[in-house]
C-alpha cells in the first residue's frame, strides 16, 4: 500500500513560488476541492479527476500549492 508522504505528515515541501520566489504553502490533494463530498471518497477514485490522467498509474498524489503574497497557484505530483 503506498501513502503521500505529504497528506500523512512524513514530509514537508515548500516549494519557492516562481513569481515572487516566496515559500509557497501546500493545500492538500487537488481532488478535495472538486466538491463538498471529494474529500470523502475514496482516494484512488478521486485521482481520475484531479488534473493528472497518469496520476493513479504512476502513484502520483497531486496537491495544490498556494503562494500568500502573488496567489499564485500551482499542482505537483507527490510520489507515493
């Protein structure tokens, strides 16, 4: 069974943002934010719709990260 490394507090990325080169802050999985209930279901499900068509065969967990200063956004895939 693979798990996010991120979503289960093992690590921490704080990516620089690549507009104003601030520590940007990680939102969580981008499939929580489709609806009221996505962050309910199950997790491999959710990954056919949270913007990665490979993310389920490749072990990816896509989170969303938020920079506070420019809002910028931007998603990166987590190996799991």
């Amino acid at each position: 069974m693979r798990i996010c490394p991120l979503c289960n507090g093992l690590e921490e990325k704080e990516p620089l943002c690549r507009n104003c080169r601030t520590i940007m802050k990680d939102h969580g999985r981008t499939a929580d934010y489709l609806d009221d209930y996505s962050a309910y279901m199950e997790i491999d499900t959710m990954k056919l719709f949270d913007g990665d068509v490979a993310s389920l065969e490749n072990h990816l967990c896509v989170h969303l990260f938020f920079c506070p200063v420019c809002l910028h956004e931007e998603t990166q895939g987590i190996q799991e």
